[in-house]
C-alpha cells in the first residue's frame, strides 16, 4: 500500500482533492465544480484521481467522504442530501472506474477522523465530531477509527430530538427527515440566523460583534442558541461520554461558544464535574479532505 494518501470531499456543489504525503502535510489541493449527475460524477471523479496520482503516487490510496453513508447491505448510497446519489452502488462504482479499491464514509465521520488524528482532539481516545452548518452533523471516533453502527448511522446526532425541552419551544420544526424537534433544525447556522433577525435569514455573519455593541435581538438569540447547544453537548456527553466534542462548520467560528457552552453542559450532564473539552477545529475547511484521505490509516 502506498504511504501517500488522496481523500475527497463530495459536497454538493463541489468536489475538492487533496494529497498527503506519508507525514500527514498535504501535498497538493484542488476543487472543481460537482456536475449534479451520476454518470458525469464518476468521470470527474476519476479524471481528478487519475491527475493526482500523476503528481504524487501511481497507487496512491483513495478515500472519500460523502453527505451520507453506504448502506452495509446493498452498498447502495443512503440519507445523501444529494439525493440523485441515494441508490447508486457509488463505491463499488468508482472502484471499477478507477481499478483500485477505494474507502467511502460519511463526512461527518471524515471530520471527525481528521481532528482525532492529527487535529485539535488529536491523542485523545473518544472523539465526537460535530459540524455545525447548513445542516447538522455528527461523527463518533475511538482509537483513531470511525465508529459507524450496525446501520452506519452512529453519530447521526442532528437527528435526535432537541433534549430537555422547553414549553415555549413547542410547536417542534418539522425537519425534512420526516420528524420534528430534531437538533438539527435548532442547531444548524439558519436556525442561528432566524432567532437573530427572522424567518428566511440565513447568514450569522456579525453577530457577536452586533452583540457586543448592545443588539438585544443579536443578544438573545446567542443566549438562546448557546443554551440548546449546551443542553444537545451534554446530551453527548451522557450518552457517549467522549474525551473532546470538536466543532465544525460555520457556526464554529463563533468565540463566544467555547466560553459559555460548557458550563451549560455542567447543568445536564449527569456528573458532579464535566470535564469533557470542547474544542474548535484545527484544520477547518481541509478536515474533510484529511479525514477522507485518513480513512486508510
């Protein structure tokens, strides 16, 4: 097996490459447009392949991470937002377009990886990787492997209901999962962005800085988020117990989270004292390729 490591990050709009080398420092980096279809996606992917193995490693191994996961029984691709990649054999696909095996795992998973490996949880023992953005993720680690489930749906955290509940957060959103008060539709950048400044927003861009200048509405709203992260981290904690809770996403970049967030969790967790850390992503954006390309130890 080759020492040098490619992953891929499939997002929706956009498919980015990356190549470590035998150290874990990125050799080379590249993004291109996701073509929105199946058939095109496997020519691109294979052309981007081909082209970075050409700069690095002839039988450079190849992981990728997916806004879903493959399903253990039909190895057909499932819960993708993609949803044109739910049903496909997309692995098994890719190895056959490639020649060579490849790894397929969950993004939240790959972001998780790359932080417990080599990234701001990286020597401890149990990681929950949380990425906070568009929609809600989560990923679960222990020795520096993926914990994936009987499903593949371990760390599916952003579809559990919100815990702790409060009368004046009913009616629960309803969430395109099918259910309603999952964390996701609480927790997840719009969700942000509407307790700020109302439905249909969608940037958090300002408000810490709006905040600090005295905007009350700016002042609730990261009360209140804060409030429903602390109680959603807690339940983490309760459930999985793990060393770090690392945070990714847009919402990650917000100080103020990593200050108040954990004496919230101190109020749920069933523990007399929560020492469990909650850290901010060391590798931001290129934890997802690192993750990927990790998937092969």
């Amino acid at each position: 097996m080759s020492d040098y490591r490619l992953g891929i990050d499939l997002g929706g709009t956009k498919i980015e490459i990356a190549a470590l080398d035998p150290e874990g420092k990125i050799l080379l980096r590249h993004r291109e447009a996701n073509p929105g279809t199946y058939e095109e996606l496997l020519v691109k992917m294979t052309e981007m392949v081909n082209q970075a193995r050409a700069k690095t490693s002839p039988v450079a191994t190849v992981g990728i991470g997916i806004p879903g996961a493959i399903d253990a029984r039909t190895r057909c691709v499932k819960n993708a937002n993609a949803t044109w990649l739910n049903g496909k054999p997309f692995g098994d696909d890719l190895e056959r377009a490639l020649g060579c095996a490849v790894r397929v795992e969950n993004d939240a998973n790959c972001f998780a990886l790359s932080e417990a490996i080599d990234g701001a949880a990286a020597g401890r023992k149990v990681v929950f990787g949380v990425i906070l953005g568009s929609g809600v993720g989560g990923g679960i680690v222990v020795n520096n492997e993926p914990l994936t489930g009987l499903h593949h749906i371990a760390g599916e955290w952003g579809h559990i209901p919100l815990p702790w509940v409060r009368a004046e957060e009913f009616p629960m959103p309803k969430c395109f999962c099918g259910n309603e008060g999952c964390i996701e539709r609480f927790l997840c950048g719009s969700a942000l962005a509407e307790l700020w400044k109302g439905p249909g927003e969608r940037s958090t861009q300002g408000i810490e800085e709006a905040a600090a200048n005295g905007d009350q509405a700016a002042i609730k709203a990261l009360d209140l988020y804060i409030e429903r992260l602390g109680r959603a981290c807690a339940l983490v904690v309760n459930m999985l117990d793990p060393d770090a809770i690392v945070l990714g996403g847009g919402v990650s970049n917000l100080h103020t989270i990593y200050k108040r967030v954990p004496e919230v969790m101190k109020r749920y967790t069933i523990t007399p004292e929560c020492h469990t850390e909650l850290l901010k992503n060391k590798h931001g954006d290129s934890s997802g390729v690192r993750g990927a390309a990790w998937l092969w130890g």
